[in-house]
C-alpha cells in the first residue's frame, strides 16, 4: 500500500479547503471601503483582507499540521524548519483587490523536503479552483452555485508553436519607479513580437491560465515563493516548461521566471538575451 499517495491525497484536501474558505472570505468582502497600507513602496500595498486571509489559512493548517512550517506573504507565521513548508498567498492581486478590480487569488502550495507536491489556487469570483499534485496532473474545478458539486477537467498547455501567434503575460515589480530593472524593455521586446501581451497583476492566476491553455507564456522578475509555488506545478503537470531567464533549472526561490507550452519557450529565451531576430 503507498502511504505516501494517501498522505499526499491528505494534503491536497487540506491545500484545497483552505483557499476555499479563503477564497469566500475575500468574495464576501469584495468592494468595500478596506484598510490599506504602504509596505516597501508606495505601490506595494498591504490591505486588512491580506492579515484576515492569512489568518485564516495558517489557522487551518496548524490545526492540521501543528508541527508543519508556514512560508506566507504577510510573514506573520512562522515555525522551526520542518521537512513539510506551506506556501501561502493569501491574496495574489492585492492592488486590483484594493481598487474593486476584479482579478486576484488564493495560492497555496505544500513543499516537501524542497519539492513542490501539491497545489491549489482559488479563484473566487469565477469559481475556479485550479489543484495539481506531483505526478498526478493539474486539473480545474468548478462548483455548482447550488449543488456544489466538483466537477473537473485536466489542464494542458496551448499547443501554439510561433512566438507571433502567441498570447502571452507578465508583471512588473514594486521598485519600477526606482530600479532600472523593472521589465519595461523586456515588455517592448516582447510585445513587438507576440500576437499581444496582457498584465493583470495575478502572478499566480497568469501562471495557472498558462496551465489551462489561456495563455501560451509568461514571465517576470523579482518574484517570490508564494507568488509561483502552486501555480509553477500546474504548468509543469499540464505539460509546460519552466526556467530561469538564462533558461537554467527552475526553483520557486529563483527570482526570474519563464513559463511556457514548452514550444515557444526558446524563442522566449532569445527575446530576452535580445537575440531574436525572426
């Protein structure tokens, strides 16, 4: 009997249960007047649902997991090293939360020994709930308004082979105004080579639609864990490619991303060495 398939099986329960209670915390307080905050720059906003969402999360989890070790945005929670780390976003779009734009997140990942294993990234407003396990594929579900009854389909990347064919996404970083760093040339270069380029301000969301087929790529810099952690499985279960901008090995903790159907991925890498030339 493999344990270690049912305890696994147990995790993504949990994984999937806590950004749905997330999820319905952050629909139900959708548009109100909230509490808003500056954390290291004048754009990167903190609002009292980021607090209230965490809470909630590593509240359950803990319940669960007393001994398990927490990784969440906000940095509130933390436990001695464990060889089991939940990754949590508690709100992925805050500034579009903030302002009543109706894009944003929960993400929640669960990294084993320094493996990613399962996943689950909610959706509140469309219903979706994109979940993955290691080995077990990546799948999207919706819930019947009155029945709630979980239906899914497996996700698989886009098939499309051309860079200029190709729908892709980005973000930019809390420092644009003072670092010249910020993706702006990689937007141009992009952008005058892809069919169109769309940033929404959900890292996570942008990583899952590249799961689903929405999107054929997207990349960005300057990210963190709990921005790539679940959504990073998808795309890799769904038949993606993942690397750093030099096209190296990816980790959740490499702070430049690239991810792709895999067929348009070495165009990518061209683009950003500034090597494309078609």
């Amino acid at each position: 009997m493999d344990l270690t398939g049912f305890r696994h099986r147990e995790f993504l329960e949990v994984a999937i249960e806590v950004v749905r209670q997330s999820g319905e915390l952050l629909k139900s307080n959708f548009g109100r007047r909230l509490e808003v905050e500056r954390k290291t720059s004048a754009i990167n906003l903190v609002t009292e649902m980021d607090v209230r969402s965490e809470d909630l999360i590593t509240t359950l989890i803990h319940q669960r997991f007393p001994d398990h070790e927490v990784l969440a945005e906000e940095g509130k929670y933390q436990r001695p090293q464990s060889p089991y780390k939940w990754i949590i976003d508690p709100l992925d779009g805050t500034t579009n939360y903030a302002h009543g734009y109706p894009c944003f997140c929960v993400s929640v990942a669960l990294e084993i020994e320094g493996q990613i294993q399962v996943g689950a990234v909610y959706n509140p407003l469309l219903d979706e709930l994109f979940w993955g396990e290691r080995g077990g594929g990546a799948y999207l579900s919706r819930f019947h308004s009155v029945e709630r009854d979980l239906n899914q389909e497996r996700l698989r990347v886009s098939d499309t082979a051309d860079l200029s064919d190709s729908l892709l996404s980005t973000g930019f970083p809390y420092d644009i105004r003072t670092s010249p760093e910020n993706n702006l040339d990689h937007f141009v270069a992009f952008a005058t080579r892809c069919r169109a380029v769309r940033r929404d301000g959900s890292a996570a969301l942008n990583l899952a639609y590249v799961a689903a087929g929405r999107f054929d790529g997207f990349w960005e810099l300057k990210l963190h864990p709990w921005d790539v952690a679940a959504a990073s499985l998808f795309v890799a279960e769904a038949g993606g490619r993942l690397s750093d901008f030099r096209g190296g090995p990816f980790s959740v903790y490499t702070h430049h991303l690239i991810a792709s159907n895999s067929r348009i991925h070495e165009a990518m890498l061209e683009v950003l060495a500034g090597k494309f030339t078609r």
